[in-house]
C-alpha cells in the first residue's frame, strides 16, 4: 500500500487530534480523543491486515486487488494482467475476490462492524 493510500486511510479512520473545549472541560472532552485514537487503531489494524493478505496472493490477483483499492478502471486491470474482458469479468477478477476473501481473517471485525 502506497502513502497516499495510507494516508488516505488514516483521514478515514478519523486520526487522533487535540480535544476542542467550548467551555469548562467536562468528562466528555477526553472521551473524544481516545474514540478517535481507538479508530486510528483499528484502522492501522485493518491496513496491516489488508497488505498481508494481499502479499500471499498469486501475483495476478495483487494486481486486480490493488487496482480495485486504487480505484482503477476495471478494462485497465484486465490489461495490466494480460487478459481480455471477458475472462477478467468471469474468471480472473471473482478467482482475485474469492482468494482474498477466504484469506482475510474473520477475527479482525468486531460485532459492530456486521450489524446483523
């Protein structure tokens, strides 16, 4: 995963910053930057998590994932590994899906991540 994409994940997460105080500090105003440093966190969790998976991958599908996360076109995915349209769409990209899939750790999500 590159900076930017970090970066960017980081902004996501809601990165801990300085508590802002209206008025006298209640208990409140200290819940703020735990909850924010809880979710840079998890987030950094969830990255570290992400990027292990994707680096056991066979190399065609790191590349349909990290064009996914990139936010590539899917018809430039399809040609950076090789392949035309048609089997990128039926096999190539669901194969890349199902592998990462089965090979992302359930355990990393809490309950509240999968409201049932």
């Amino acid at each position: 995963m590159s900076v930017p994409q970090y970066q960017t994940m980081v902004k996501l997460a809601g990165c801990p910053s300085s508590p802002s105080f209206d008025g006298m500090p209640g208990p409140t105003g200290f819940k703020e930057p735990d909850a924010a440093m809880q979710r840079f966190v998890e987030a950094k969790e969830i990255i570290r998590t992400t990027d292990q998976v994707i680096s056991v991958l066979p190399a065609v599908s790191q590349k349909v994932i990290n064009g996914l996360i990139d936010g590539l076109p899917e018809h430039s995915i399809a040609s950076s590994c090789g392949y035309g349209h048609t089997q990128y769409y039926s096999k190539i990209r669901p194969h890349a899906l199902y592998l990462f899939a089965l090979y992302y750790p359930l355990d990393t999500f809490d309950e509240k991540d999968n409201p049932a």
